[in-house]
C-alpha cells in the first residue's frame, strides 16, 4: 500500500489575545501592560518555515499550498502590514496555488476601522469572527471583550470592505441557554448573510476557568436538542452542514479545515502550531510541533530549540488519527482514501467498521464511510472503535 501525497495547507500561530476568556484552552495569552513584540514574532515565523523548509524540503517538493489560516489567539491583533510582510514571505518561499484561501481570525472587539482594507490588499480572503452569541449578557458571561453590537458592526465593515468568503463563530449550550436563545443566536447569524457559520458546542476544557468553577450548562439532551434545531434552522436559511460544527452555503466550504478533516497536510508555524506531513517516499505520516511558550518559541530564534515535538505516527496509531478527522464530515470520505492517506490496506479495519455497521453507527455503503445520525451523536464511541 502506497502513500499519496494529498494537497498542503499552512497554519500560522497568533499567540495572543487582549484577554484570556475563561472557557478557551487555545496556546493564546492575554496582554499585559508591555505590547507583545509583534513585529519580532512575524521575523520568527519566517525563520520557523525557512527551518522547516531546510528540514522537509524532500516531503515539501513542488507541492503547492492551497490554503493558509492564522488562528489564534487573535491574529487580528497584529496590524495588516505585518500581516502582508509574513504572506509576502510566504510567497517567496512556498508555491501558493492560483486560488488559494487565505483565512484570519478576527476577535470583534479588536478591529478598528480600516483594518479589513489592509488585510484584503495583503492577500487575506477570508474573514472568521468570534462571534460566540449576540445576547450581551451571555458574552459578558463568556468574558467576552465585545458586544453584540459591535460584532455586527464589525461584519457588515468587513462586507463593506469587499470580503466575499466570512465566517462567523458561535457557540451554544452556554450558561442557562435554552433552546430559544440558541436558535435567535442563529438567527442574528443569518441575517448577517455570512457564507459560512460554525456552531460549536461550549465544552468544558481542562485547566481553564470554567473548569474550575463550572457554570450551569444545559444537560446533553438540552444540547443535542439545540444542536439538531440549530441544524435544521440553518439549513432552512441555505446553510448545509459538512462537518459536526461546520455549515456553509454552497461552494463556500472551508478549504483549510476540509483539508485537516479527510487527512490532509499542513505546515505549522508558530509558537505550539502543529503540522502534519506525508512521506511518500518512505510511507510515513510525520508529526511535528513547535514550542508552546512564545518566549520560547521566540528565544529558539528558528533554531532546532522550536520544535516541541517531531514523531512519525505508527501504524496502530493511523487508522484512530485518520477516523478522528474524516468521521466529522457528515458525507463521509471514499473508502479508497483510507488507504491513499494512510498507507495501510482497509483489511486494517475491517472489524471495526463491522462493529460501527452493528451499532448503526455508520451507513452500510462499500464504497464511503460516513455516519449515520445516531452515530454523529456517538461520535466518540464510534471513534474509540479504531484504538489500536
Ligand atoms: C481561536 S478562537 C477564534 C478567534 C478569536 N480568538 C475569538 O475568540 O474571537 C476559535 C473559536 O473556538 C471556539 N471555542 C473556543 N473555546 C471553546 C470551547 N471551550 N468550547 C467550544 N468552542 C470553543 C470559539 O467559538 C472561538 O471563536
Ligand atoms: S479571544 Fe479567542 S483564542 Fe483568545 S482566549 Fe478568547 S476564545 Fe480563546
């Protein structure tokens, strides 16, 4: 069984945020009274992918990238001609294909006028805003820096500015939500006409704030009740769903988080950004991230200090890496790219999926693996079935 090389991504790491929200597990850290050194950090990120470019130059090969994300943290601290110079860099280092998507992560609470201009002119196309809810009592709950007011505002300015692909962020079962609170934050969205909403469930992640000191969340049927009318609310509004949290009007689908979901490449630069890489040659999937603490990540200077962590992923390993990707995608990925993206032959899983089948988990189809209802809603279980 051969590995082929799928298509490549890039993801650059904006490390901090204005203020740390009490839910959010992200590798971001609030400000303080001294300004981050944003400039030196974009010099960083250059000598990262230089590094990298000298380390994986084989794997890297004539391949060009089809999709760029800034994630954060909030990439939209950092002023748009730091922005062009790093994708200015980029360009003369890597190959970009003709229409690749390039996406910024845009905290509302941190976008003067004017920005979304000096963004567009830099190369960025696509805008996603942390939305989270537009019931300002819900985002004060959320330690949100913004309010529901001025998250619009700042949408219809990156309209104005001629963005054609914007994503909003929001999430549901926030404290005391009910069902109707969850659905009019899916309304406010829609009104707004984005191209592309994600509807994330608040999860309680470890070492932040609300796991400490947990608010009242809605139960899992309350949840999954808010999830299935929020489904059903969008798709009515002309949004259909891809992926667990992913909606889009059509041809409007994210590049970038499709291509982390049927088990693409990526390059990550950027303090704890992780990248994946296919070794055609020796048909080996290899991990590698980079150091967490920006200071660190910083101190390393492109040196080899960077990196947090480089390992080839094994073949008991891959098949549970590849299932926690591809089986988020509500339509499901071919049979045949199992083997494509992961080298092994599918007898690997066969018994697994015969599982799944039994359960009603997956649909019986030969020829894709995709969920069924019921096993969207286990989805974890379903998973689990591919532990080695
Ligand atoms: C990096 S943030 C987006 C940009 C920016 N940092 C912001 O928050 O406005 C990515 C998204 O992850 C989601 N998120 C973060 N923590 C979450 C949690 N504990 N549960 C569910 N979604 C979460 C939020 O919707 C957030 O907008
Ligand atoms: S602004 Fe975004 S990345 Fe920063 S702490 Fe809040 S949710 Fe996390």
């Amino acid at each position: 069984m051969s590995l082929t090389a799928p298509p490549l991504s890039l993801y650059v790491h904006m490390p901090w945020c204005v203020k740390k929200c009490p839910y959010c597990d992200f590798n971001s850290h609030g400000l303080r009274s001294e300004p981050p050194p944003y400039a030196a950090y974009i010099d960083q990120l250059l000598a990262d992918l230089d590094a990298d470019r000298a380390d994986l130059a084989a794997a890297l090969e004539g391949r060009p990238v089809i999709s760029i994300f800034f994630g954060g943290g909030t990439p939209s601290l950092f002023a748009p001609e730091l922005i062009a110079r790093l994708l200015d860099g980029v360009r003369e280092r890597l190959p970009l294909a003709h229409d690749v998507e390039i996406t910024l992560e845009t905290n509302p609470g941190t976008v003067e006028h004017g920005r979304f201009d000096g963004y567009l002119a830099a190369g960025v196309n696509r805008i996603s805003f942390g939305v989270q809810s537009f019931d300002d009592d819900k985002l004060r709950r959320l330690g949100r820096i913004h309010s529901a007011g001025e998250a619009e505002a700042a949408v219809k300015s990156a309209q104005d500015a001629g963005y054609a692909n914007i994503n909003l962020d929001l999430m549901y079962a926030l404290p005391r939500q009910d069902l109707d609170g969850a659905l009019t934050d899916v309304e406010r969205a829609v009104a707004l006409g984005p191209t592309h909403i994600s509807h994330y469930q608040l999860t309680l992640e470890p070492n932040t704030v609300f796991a400490a000191n947990p608010p009242p969340l809605p139960d899992d049927d309350h949840a999954w009740a808010m999830q299935e009318a929020c489904e059903a609310r969008l798709a009515e509004a002309g949004y259909g769903q891809y992926e667990i949290s992913a909606y889009a009007q059509p041809g409007r689908r994210c590049l970038h988080n499709l291509n982390y979901w049927e088990f693409g490449d990526y390059l990550g630069i950027g303090a704890g950004a992780h990248g994946k890489l296919s070794d055609a040659a020796s048909g080996l999937v290899r991990r590698r991230w980079k150091s967490r603490h920006p200071r660190a990540y910083m101190e390393a200077n492109g040196g080899p200090a960077r990196i947090g962590g480089d390992s080839m992923v094994g073949a008991d390993e891959l098949p549970f890496e590849y299932m926690l990707n591809a089986l988020r995608l509500v339509h499901g990925v071919p049979m045949a790219a199992f083997a494509e993206r992961t080298g092994l032959p599918s007898a690997r899983i066969a018994a697994a999926l015969s599982t799944a089948r039994q359960h009603g988990w997956l649909h019986d189809d030969p020829q894709r693996l995709h969920t069924t209802v019921l096993g969207q809603r286990f989805l974890n279980d379903v998973i689990g079935l591919f532990l080695d």
